[in-house]
C-alpha cells in the first residue's frame, strides 16, 4: 500500500546515474520533489513516460521543483539509458539494498521484483502532497503531475 496524501515522505540516500549522491531531504526547504518511481529502464511504457517528461522538462526541473525517476536498475544500467534516449534528469537507483526506498513508498511488487509506476508529489517541507500508482502496464499521464504542482 502506497503512502497516502499528507504524510512525510521518508527520506532517502541513492546514487544516480552519475554515481552522485541524491538526498531527498536535500530538498526540504528548497524545491518540490516529483519523486517517480518506474519498472525497469529500457522497457517500452518506461522509456514512453520518461521520454515524455524529458520533452517537457522545464515544467519538471526548474526553481521550484525537481525531478527524480527512480528504478531498481544498477546505476550503470541507467547511465546507457539516461544516454540513448537523453535523459537529463537524475535517474536514481533503487538496486541496492534491493528496493529498500521503493517499499518505503509501498511501491515495490515483491513478486515481480521491481516498483510499480507510483508518483509522488513532495512539498517543500517534505510532505506528500499528491500522488497516483498505476500497475506495470498502465502509463500515467503527465498532465496529472502539471495539475498538481500547479496546485503547491
């Protein structure tokens, strides 16, 4: 079970696609968080979702707010990835301990082995303020998130 709608989000230590070092908590006080967590890198609705938060990423990744796509890939699968499809935001590795943060979130499928698509919404203060989870096959729609931080 996700994590609901006005809890604090639980914070997390993961290293990105460029092996850098990425605190939610980091965050707090400074900018929105849209935390999203997907399957696996290189599957055909994961690279349709971040490929199309990549051709609209200003909305994403600006003053105010800050994204993070979190997968239980190796940071060394996400850095070809992030490379072929030209992904400029963090992609951050939920691998090891094998996805500790993505139950945090009640996002993992322990029989699959891999998150579910679950977005969250953090406010600066680091609370959860929106947040959708859709099954493996189901892509969500990005508008949904644009609605929401328009609402922060």
């Amino acid at each position: 079970m996700a994590i609901e709608v006005g809890t604090q989000a639980p914070d997390f230590e993961l290293k990105d696609n460029h092996g850098r070092t990425v605190k939610l908590s980091d965050f707090r006080g400074e900018k929105n968080v849209v935390l999203l967590f997907y399957p696996f890198a290189f599957t055909g609705v994961c690279t349709g979702e971040l490929c199309a938060l990549r051709d609209e990423l200003p909305k994403f990744e600006n003053d105010d707010t800050q994204l993070l796509a979190v997968s239980n890939d190796s940071i060394h699968t996400l850095r070809v990835f992030a490379e072929q499809e030209g992904l400029e935001y963090p992609l951050v590795s939920d691998f090891w301990p094998h996805g500790e943060t993505s139950r945090a979130y009640g996002v993992f499928d322990e029989e699959k082995g891999c998150a579910v698509r679950g977005t969250f919404i953090i406010d600066k203060e680091g609370v959860v303020r929106w947040t959708v989870v859709n099954g493996l096959p189901d892509a969500r729609d990005l508008n949904d998130y644009i609605k929401a931080l328009d609402t922060l």
